[in-house]
C-alpha cells in the first residue's frame, strides 16, 4: 500500500483517512515520549479489525509537514514499535516496517517509518478496547458490530477458516516443490491452477494470496504466518509433567503433512519397546503406531487454526501419552460420539492431505496417504490402543476450547508363572 516514495509522499499530501494515520516523534533525552505506547497499540489494532493501512511516524498529522526521526535513533522507534506490536495487542500483530526518505517542506529528505497493517485473520483487542477506522480516526466498535466481526472472523458462515486468504503472504511465500504437487497435468498456468485448487485466493482488493490451507501444506515453514502452526512434542521420564525430567523435546514445523511425518518419528524414537519370546522374539511398543499416527493426523487436520498462539502439544510419559488440539469439536459432534459420527473443520486441508502419500519413514501407519476420509480412523484408534493396553482411550474438552486425547501406555512383560522372566528387555 503506497509503496513508492511518490505515491506516500501525494497521499500525506491528500491527509489521514481511513487508510493513512500521520503522527509525529517527540523525545524527551533517549526516552520516547509521543505518541504514547497505548495510543500506537489502538491505532495499529483499529486498521487490523478493518481494511488495514499503513501509519508514518515522522510526519504531522496536523499540518502534514515531514520533521523526520533522527537517522540515530530509528532503531529505538523501531524497537518501540515491535515492543507494542507483540505485547500490547491481543492477539499479537504482525506488521511490515519500512525505512525511508521524504522529503520536508524545502526538499531535504528526512527518515521516516512506514508501518503497513494488513486486515487481519482475527480481531485485535488493545489497550482501550476493540477499535476500527471510520475516516480518519479510529472508534470503539459498537457491541453489535464487535460480534459480527467476530463471527466474520471465527468463520462461522459458508467460508471456511482454511480457504480465507493469508494477510501478507504472496505466491513467493509458498515452496515450488511442495505447491507442484497439487498440479494436474493440464499445461494451465501454475498459479490458476492452484487458484482453482484453492490453494491460492483473492483478498477483498483482489490481490492473489495463498489460503490458509494453501500456507499450511506449500510453504516451508507455515508458523512464519500463522504463528501457532506447529507441534510442540515432549518426552518425559515417569509419569508427571516436570522439565527436570524431560528427555527429548521438538518443535515440529513445516507443512502439515511433514509435521505427521516427523511426530511419528518423534514417537519411535521415544516410546518404550519391550521384548518377549514366546517361542520366537516378538516387540511389543507401548503404543500402537496406526492409532497414534491416526490420532496426530486428525489433530492436525482437524484443529481450529483461527486460535492464536495455541498449537498442537504431543506429550509421551511412561504410561501414556497426551494430545492436545486447539479448538471445540467440529460441528454436533460431542466426546461420546465422536467414534460414530464425522465432522471436518478444514475441509480444504482434509482434500490436500488426501493427495499426499505416506512416506516409509512414518512408520507401520497402514495408510497409503495421510487422509482416506472413510470415518474409520478413530474407530481404529481405539480398537489398536485398547487391543494393545487393555485400556480405552478417553476423550475429553477443556473450556470447549482444546481437545485432549489420552492413549494409555502397553504394560510392560509380566514375569513367566515359573517366576523367569518373560522378556529379553527393553529399547
């Protein structure tokens, strides 16, 4: 948005609008003192809940006379600046500054920074409340209007959360190798293809942006913009949650199909395999790899990714291992049906990972590709895990907010009944 120096420079000629907030620098020693800190985090968050736009710091909204910032202290604006983005709005906002020179009233250019807010995927709450952008000033949004907003924003009419168009992200985001795979054999154009596909969309100013689905299986790392798009998975010693006894710990990224890949070589490497003869040497795991590798890939395909800063958590302790997925349950499906009854959030991701072939390194998944959609996949898990532990696995929501899963851990070998051992050991 105003991307030449030019194009600024007739803009802040024309005044502040609903796009283009002017406000001046002023210092006390080394210290900022205007515009103040929660004054910033409204302005900011008010073009997010909107259209966007784009805020100069150096030129007066008054007079619109360019005064600059001292070219020694733009990294302390700067910094100022990334210090409210993260911690004064909620969710934290992403915003793309920019070094440049305008010149003033006598031609001699000045640094100034350019902040460009996209309309973003959700609604930013600052220090004063929840504003938008009427004109040139920013307001509190009425209640009525602050709870269409957010039902616009959670997804709950006919486009999906999957398919709505990343804010920043262009078709350069995305990795050729990963988004090739979605081609057909056509000869179209690479980049309708994937418009066709879903994979890329247009925005409200119809600039082709790659979908949330699109980011989630073609870039290489998705979290750099949706920021929770990851697994978090943590190895324990016993049976508590205790860093003292951590043994291993990832942070799985890249797109969701690799993230499946690597928290089931995450699990290999970790759980715990027992050895019996009875007469030949038969392993027997703690946890069954099809339920597991079922279990992980419906919290990825499945969990609600319009939650900020809350991703996906693999817990393995020695007799059992947890799950955590962000989001209530799709749909009317409830804990005590979800074994019967079939629900997608992301349908567009579920079609992707439909295409994508299980690798080898996965493990023993009994799956050619990570999605079959046939609605066997948590029957199953519970029939492997409790077939393998003698125990069901549960099932419960937390504040309808986040879904926890529990499979429980195989016992270990029980001694012969002439007292010898039965197992060879463990690994």
């Amino acid at each position: 948005m105003f991307d030449s120096p030019h194009e600024l420079v007739d803009k802040i000629r024309l005044g502040e609008d609903s796009l283009l907030e002017l406000k001046v620098i002023r210092f006390s020693g080394e210290r900022i003192l205007g515009p103040g800190r929660n004054d910033l985090a409204d302005e900011l968050a008010a073009f997010a809940n909107g259209r966007g736009g784009v805020l100069v710091l150096g030129v007066d909204g008054e007079t619109r006379e360019v005064e600059g910032i001292p070219l020694d202290r733009l990294d302390r604006v700067e910094a100022y600046l990334h210090e409210i983005l993260n911690d004064s709005i909620e969710p934290p906002l992403p915003a793309t500054i920019v070094r440049l020179e305008l010149p003033d009233s006598t031609g001699t250019p000045r640094p100034v920074l350019k902040v460009e807010i996209e309309r973003s995927l959700f609604v930013h709450r600052s220090p004063g409340g929840y504003f938008h952008r009427i004109g040139s000033s920013k307001r509190q949004i009425r209640p009525d209007l602050l709870a269409r907003l957010f039902r616009q924003r959670s997804h709950a009419g006919l486009i999906q959360f999957d398919e709505e168009p990343v804010p920043g992200a262009t078709f350069d985001s995305l990795s050729g190798p990963l988004w090739t795979r979605f081609l057909g054999t056509s000869g179209e154009d690479s980049a309708l293809q994937l418009e066709k596909r879903g994979i890329l969309v247009r925005d409200d100013a119809g600039v082709l942006r790659p979908s949330v689905a699109g980011v989630l299986m073609t870039a290489e790392d998705p979290s750099q913009f949706l920021p929770s798009a990851y697994i978090e998975a943590v190895s324990y010693r016993g049976v508590e949650r205790d860093s003292n006894y951590q043994l291993d710990a990832a942070r799985i990224r890249g797109p969701l199909d690799e993230q499946i890949r690597q928290a089931m070589v995450f699990l290999r490497k970790n759980q715990r395999v027992s050895a019996i003869k009875d007469p030949h040497r038969i392993e027997k795991p703690q946890f069954s790899e099809r339920a597991v590798f079922e279990a992980i890939v419906n919290a990825v395909a499945h969990r609600d990714y319009s939650i900020h800063a809350s991703k996906i958590r693999f817990f393995l302790f020695g007799d059992r291992l947890e799950l955590y997925s962000p989001g209530a349950l799709a749909n009317t499906v409830t804990v005590e049906t979800i074994a019967l009854r079939q629900a997608t959030r992301n349908e567009l991701v579920c079609r992707l990972l439909s295409e994508c072939p299980v690798p080898a390194s996965a493990g023993d998944v009994g799956r050619e590709y990570f999605m079959e959609r046939r609605g066997e996949g948590v029957p199953l898990l519970l029939r492997e895990s409790e077939r393998l532990s003698g125990r069901r696995p549960e099932y419960h929501l937390i504040d309808e907010a986040e879904l926890v899963l529990t499979i429980f851990a195989a016992p270990p070998p029980s001694p012969r009944v002439d007292g010898s051992p039965s197992g060879e050991g463990e690994r």
